[in-house]
C-alpha cells in the first residue's frame, strides 16, 4: 500500500513537472505565473509602441502635452463705439472666475477691398446703358448701392490688393470696355476682439459654455490674421 501511493506521489510530481515546463502543450497550456521567456513575450500588447526615457526628457515630454493642451479662443467682433457691449462681454468674463489679464481686447481693422469700377452713374439711364453693355459682353457685375463715393455704380470684380485688381482690369482689355478703372472701398471701421491666448482644457469648456448672446455668438477657435 505505501509503496503504491509513493508512486502515485511520484507521478503526480512528474506531471506538474512537465506542466509547469509546458511539454505537455498545446493540450494543456504551461502556466504564466512563473513569468518564464517566450510565454511572457508572447503576453504583450503592441510592445513596439513602448520606449524607456530618461527622467528629463520624460518632463519635457509632459511639458509638450500640457502645452500642446493649451488653445487660442476668441469672441466678436464687437463694434468699438460705444464699448457697452464690450464692458458687458468682459463683467462675464469675471463672473465666470476668469483671472483678469488673461484675455486681452484686440482691434481688428479690416482689409481694404479693391474694386473694378464703372460708374458713379447719377442719372439711371446710363447706368442701365452700362449694365446692357456688360450683359451683351458676358461680364458679370454687382450694382454697388453704397458706400456713397461709388454708390450708384457697377462692381466688375473685387480683390484684396490693388496689383490684383489692377491685373484683372488688364484683362479685360481685349474687350471694347470702356470707363472702368480701379477703385479702393473706402475702410470699414475697426472691430473689437476678446481673445484669451492661453485656454487650458478647463478654462476653454467655461468659455464655450458662456451665455453666447452677450459674447457676439460665444468663443470660437482664434482667427489667423496677416
């Protein structure tokens, strides 16, 4: 009797034995706690995406993260006169805990517009005269109503500078056109801008979530301006 549970003992060890050792796999799977090679490769998930750096460039690292977090918003345009909705845009900045100088005003005054022109027509019958022109030669124009220096006239075409404008009148040249020239719109007035520079992820969602009726349609992502 002793020498056949010695036995049993015996073999029981030796099936552990090569259990533990895997031999006895795929039918019955080594155990993992013992954190053996190629069991504990074969456990990772996506290893490639891993690297070790040192504790410097791991601060660098953060650093990168948090500014990267950081984000420019922007509310307006208000008109700049009078300033009360401006102050009242700025009292809700502070009721929502906003640190005063971390928003700043900006002034925006907008790019000039430069038009291919025909006209002042004082009298309607020449400038009904000029649009059939226009028509019969396949231009396209926009009856200009205002400002009062231009208004009423005819719009050939606008651009952002007076080279591009002046480009466009030569263009035109292989068609018998007559009486256009190149004129500025006279500038509209400056605007009055609240940007906030530097939004954390916090401070960005109070601001999105601010009443957007008295913030000229709530903040938004920052313009880049020339």
């Amino acid at each position: 009797m002793l020498r056949s549970l010695v036995a049993v003992v015996l073999l029981a060890n030796l099936l552990f034995f090569a259990w533990a050792r895997g031999w006895l796999a795929p039918a019955w799977p080594a155990p993992r706690h013992a954190e053996r090679e190629p069991e504990r490769l074969e456990a990772q998930v996506r290893p490639e995406t891993l690297s070790v750096v040192p504790p410097k460039a791991a601060s660098a690292a953060v650093a990168a993260a948090r500014a990267a977090a950081v984000v420019c918003l922007e509310a307006g345009p208000f008109a700049p006169e009078p300033e009360a909705g401006l102050a009242a845009a700025e009292a809700v900045l502070l009721q929502a805990a906003l640190a005063e100088g971390s928003w700043a005003r900006e002034a925006v005054v907008p790019a000039p517009v430069w038009l291919v022109f025909a006209g002042r027509y004082a009298e309607a019958a020449a400038r009904r005269a000029k649009q059939e022109e226009l028509k019969k030669l396949g231009i396209p124009y926009e009856a200009l109503t205002a400002p009062a220096e231009l208004a009423p006239g005819l719009a050939i075409s606008r651009h952002p500078s007076r080279d591009a404008a002046e480009a466009a009148l030569a263009g035109l040249a292989a068609k018998p056109v007559k009486g256009l020239r190149v004129v500025e719109v006279p500038g509209a007035p400056a605007q009055q801008w609240l940007r906030v520079p530097k939004a954390d992820a916090d401070t960005a969602e109070r601001l999105k979530a601010l009443p957007a009726d008295t913030l000229a349609g709530g903040f938004k992502a920052c313009t880049v301006r020339p």
